[in-house]
C-alpha cells in the first residue's frame, strides 16, 4: 500500500509541477495576473491531475495487487517500463503544447493527427533549432523525471510478502479494492456529471482557466469527442434557435445601397493572405496603398483560426467551427456553395495558386469540387525554388501568377485566387530586413509582394476590368499579450482594388470572411441565396453582425454587443448572458445541424 500511495502522489506531482512551468512559458498571456491568482492556478488544476494521476496508477495498483500472489522482479520491470512510456509520452504533449500555445491559443487536441500525416508541413511550423531545442528538453526532462521515480520508488517490489497465502490474498483484494477507488477521482463525480476540462474553470481571466487545463487530459477528452456531433452545441429547440439566426439573416430579397463596381463582370484575382492580421496593418504599405485608392472593408473579422478553416469561410461563405473543420471532411465540404462553381456558371475560367502542398488539410478535395481543375502547387515548380519551409515563396507565386495573367488575350472574364504562405510560421522569408520582429517582418515581405504585382498588371490594359480582393485567411496574436478568444486576434482587413472599382470608399459596417462571395455576387448581379450564413456587407436593411470560433468557443460582434463563449465552461467569457449570447448560441447550434444536414 505505502507503494501505491507513493506512485499516486508521483503522479499528482509531476502534473501539478507543470502548471506553474506553463504559466512562465506563456509570461507575456499573463499581463494584470496576481500572484495569489498563480497560486490559485495549480490548486483549481486539481481535479483534472488527479484524474490522469489515477489513470496512470490504476495499472501500477493492478501490479501491487498480483505481486503478493507472484513476488518477482518482473512486476517492477514492467512497472518501470509503463512508466517510462507514460513519462514519455506526458512531456512530448506538455513540452509540446508549450510551443504550439503562444501562437494556437488553445491545448493540443485531437486537430495535431491529422496535422501529423503530413509531417512535412508539422515540420515547416518552426525552424530546426526549436525543434532541436524542444528534444533536449525533452531529453533533459526525462532523464531528471526518471531519476526522481528511481529514487522516489526505489526497490518497492522487494517489500516483504505475508508468508499466508491467505493474508497473500487478502492483501492482493485489499489492493484491488484500492485501486477499484480511483474511478471516484477518475470519473470526478458520483452523478451523473463525469469529469471534464471545463471543471477547472473558475476564474473572468481566460487565461487562468487554460493554464488550469492537465494538456493529456485535454487531447484525450478531444479524442473521446465526436467533432460533428450537433447535440454537444444544442442549447434550445430547432425552431428558436432559427428564429433567432434568422433575425440576424432574414431570408428576404434585398439590394446593395451601394455598388461599388463599374462592371459587373470583371476579371477577378482573390487574394487569401496568410496570417495578415489587422493589428499588423502597420506592415502593410502596399495593401495601405491600395485601400486609399480602392475599398477598405475596415470592420471585418476572420471566421477562425487557421487556413483550412478560413479558406471555407471565404470561398463557402461557411463559418469555421469550434471543433472541426469541413476541408478536411470531401464528403461534406463538396456540397458547399463556393464562390468558383458560381463564377463557372457565369461563365467563369478558374485558376487556384498555391506554392504550398495542395493535399494539406485535404485542400485539393475541396477546390476540385469548386470547380478549380487548373491549378498550380509547390510541384508546379522547380525543386531549387521550393525554398520555404512551407514551399514556394510568395514572390515567385505571384511573378509566375502575374506574368500569365497579363499573357492573357481571350477575353473570357476569369477568377484567378492566389493563396500565399510566406507569412506562416516560422516566418522565414527571403532578403527583406523591415522589422526585428520576425512576424511583423515576414508580413512586410509579402506585403511588398504584392506591391510588385499590382505594379506590373496596372499596366496592361485589362486593369480597368480587373477587380483585385485582399483578405486573410486569419488574424494573428500580436502583439505579444492577445488571447485566441478575444475579438481583436480575428480582426482583419478586407480590401478591393483595380480599374473596376468606382468609387474609392472605406466601408465601417461591421462584418466577417462570410460575407465577403455574398457581398461580391451581389455587386455582379448573381444570387447569393445559398451562403446561408453571409451577408451583403452593403445591404443597409441587414443586421451588420460578425460570428467567429476559436478551439470549443465562440463569439457575436454585433453594434451593441460583444459576447465570447466558451463552450467547455459553458459561459460567457466577455459579455453578459441576455440576447446576443442567446443568439450567439442559436448561431453556432445552426451551423452544427447544417454540417451534420450536409
């Protein structure tokens, strides 16, 4: 028993000690946190290290409870070589999670497998030296974790054996029953409530409650659940919860108040720029530039937090989820509305350009299905100019985009979209030397870019019938301090530029990437009925609102209100409860049984 009790407590302890560790790895996320507020942090983390704690020591109870029956040595080998796998695999989540978390904003979940089958693009996430650095310490952490064992555990299986067999067996269900206990703090609660992340939460500062979070506990929480499963955000019946979506999108006819276009079919290049934050709008002169003499869409804020997601929201009109994403489910994100399969209709020729791997996140599936059979990736390129991490660098993209486009003598109207990378982590980019901070930098470099090809097709004669649209795929946390929750980490510009625009205006409604194909097909004169979740951005009869999601959580930005909800501690993190948190909930509840509907 005194074994048994001495494992547990390793446990509890080695969970417990991460807390703290956490917290100093993340010091710039804990701006106006006290100190008796840091301290609160691994005391509200309890329940949540139990559990895992009594995970991991039921098996070594199992042990305890055999070794009276047969007293060998090879009990304590196995036990030695279980704990060596777990404190294995327990630093490579923790260690990891600390490097993902300060640019995620969220734990590592169930999303990171499907991010391993391409270990390629795992790897372009962070230069060889972090990688380098995140072995050591793990090495490091290891071996000073295993000695501590050694030590802390030393020779227990060398414990004196009751000479009775029936004392022997006595003992041996003494143990078990001991270890039939730990399903008490394993499940957390004698109800019907079992345990779960959200039972950490206890504090208004977000985060306080992630840093609470035991991360194995998190990814295998995430692993359990069932990322499609509509009942996880049923908050009230079908019908409220319409009622309540559709006072924010009634589905009436309506008109742009203002039109923006001088033609009504004119060449269309969609830019989707990695990463280009609005708090980064600094960094951008170029695309500064080009929203004084264009349409700067000021107000808009990205659906979600990374490509794939961001990609459907701009091109489906489809709001990114807090748990899933639709790129990478082909069966359900071909029967999307996306703006490529309108614009053929209309007698469009499609173009998709990407320097990246195409089969990322299942992005082919989706643009095939959006009808972009012509497109180029990284093989579309030599191997010596595949120099990023990620692939091509965006200024050979877009030099080998602009050099076909101005080629161009058919007079087809065509929609070319380029997807640049440059801006992604790790942020490495070629020549430019702008700023010290390396995102702000690689921004700049992509920003200037995007200088050089408007330079080059203002030129040509098809730029008074060429439409040229900016809009990031998502924001960014910079500066250093902003949460993946809070609304100024979604903020983003949107900006329309060419010979086709009419007038230069700055557009203040409020607004999101969902809102940019029905916004567009509007101004061309095309329906937009089937994006059921966008807007016309320029209809003054509609309810200017923005939806976005962050891992399990969601907000409404509407005039009035702001409300952030997280999903795991059910309950607004920024805001009140009242009527735009009920229609925040009634939004995301709509999203959920429309994907399941798909």
């Amino acid at each position: 028993m005194k074994a048994f009790i001495k494992y547990y407590l390793f446990w509890i302890v080695f969970f417990l000690v991460q807390k703290p560790l956490f917290m100093l790895f993340n010091l710039p996320l804990m701006t106006g946190v006290t100190w008796q507020e840091w301290l609160l942090v691994p005391v509200h983390s309890f329940p949540l290290d139990l559990s895992v704690a009594s995970y991991v020591t039921a098996v070594f109870g199992l042990l305890t409870a055999i070794y009276p029956l047969w007293p060998s040595r090879v009990l304590g080998r196995i036990a030695d070589g279980f704990t060596a796998l777990i404190l294995f695999i327990g630093l490579v989540v923790f260690i990891g999670d600390c490097g993902v978390f300060p640019s995620w904003g969220f734990h590592l979940d169930k999303s990171v497998l499907f991010y391993l089958s391409s270990p390629k693009e795992v790897l372009a996430c962070a230069e060889w030296w972090v990688w380098l650095l995140g072995l050591v310490a793990l090495v490091i952490s290891w071996t000073v974790c295993w000695i501590a064992y050694r030590r802390w555990m030393r020779n227990w299986e060398e414990a004196p054996v009751p000479q009775k067999w029936s004392q022997r067996g006595a003992y041996a269900f003494g143990m078990l029953l001991l270890t039939g206990l730990l399903f008490l703090p394993i499940r957390g609660s004698v109800t019907t409530s079992t345990m779960n992340t959200g039972r950490v939460y206890f504090s208004d500062k977000q985060i306080l409650n992630l840093s609470a979070i035991n991360p194995v506990f998190n990814i295998v929480e995430s692993l359990s659940e069932n990322t499609f499963d509509a009942r996880r955000y049923t908050y009230m019946s079908a019908e409220e919860a319409q009622r309540l979506v559709a006072d924010l999108l009634p589905q009436t006819p309506s008109a742009a108040s203002q039109q923006l276009l001088k033609t009504k079919r004119p060449n269309i290049i969609l830019f989707i720029l990695e990463s280009f934050s609005l708090n980064a709008w600094e960094a951008m002169p170029r695309l500064r530039g080009l929203a004084e003499e264009g349409v700067f869409f000021s107000r808009i804020a990205a659906s979600s937090f990374r490509t794939d997601r961001g990609v459907v929201a701009v091109m489906s009109g489809f709001p990114g989820q807090p748990t899933s994403s639709l790129m990478v489910q082909p069966a359900k994100s071909q029967h999307l509305p996306q703006l490529g399969k309108d614009l053929s209709a209309a007698g469009y020729r499609l173009k998709f350009w990407y320097g990246g791997d195409e089969d990322f996140t299942n992005m082919r599936s989706y643009l095939i299905s959006g009808g972009f059979l012509d497109r180029v990736n990284d093989h579309s390129f030599p191997v010596k100019e595949r120099l990023s991490k990620w692939g091509v660098h965006d200024h050979l993209l877009f030099d080998r985009a602009c050099k076909e486009i101005t080629s161009r003598t058919d007079t087809t109207p065509t929609l070319d979209v380029i997807l640049s990378l440059s801006s992604h982590e790790p942020f490495e980019v070629p020549a430019l030397r702008r700023y010290e901070d390396i995102y702000l930098n690689s921004i700049a470099y992509t920003d200037s870019c995007i200088g050089a090809f408007t330079d080059s097709i203002r030129t040509q004669d098809a730029w008074d019938r060429t439409l040229l649209v900016f809009v990031a795929d998502h924001g960014y946390p910079h500066p250093a301090g902003v949460q993946n929750h809070e609304p100024r980490r979604y903020a983003i510009p949107i900006v329309w530029a060419g010979g086709a625009i009419q007038t230069p205006s700055e557009i203040h409604t409020l607004g999101s990437q969902i809102d940019l194909v029905p916004t567009l097909l509007s101004q061309m004169g095309l329906d937009h009925s089937s994006y059921l979740f966008g807007k016309d951005i320029l209809d003054t009869t509609r309810t200017p609102f923005a939806f976005y999601s962050f891992s399990d959580g969601f907000a409404l930005l509407t005039e009035q209100d702001t409300v952030v909800i997280d999903a795991k501690a059910n309950r607004p993190v920024i805001g009140q409860e009242g009527e735009t948190e009920q229609r925040a909930r009634a939004f995301v509840q709509r999203i959920m049984e429309e994907i399941e509907q798909l």
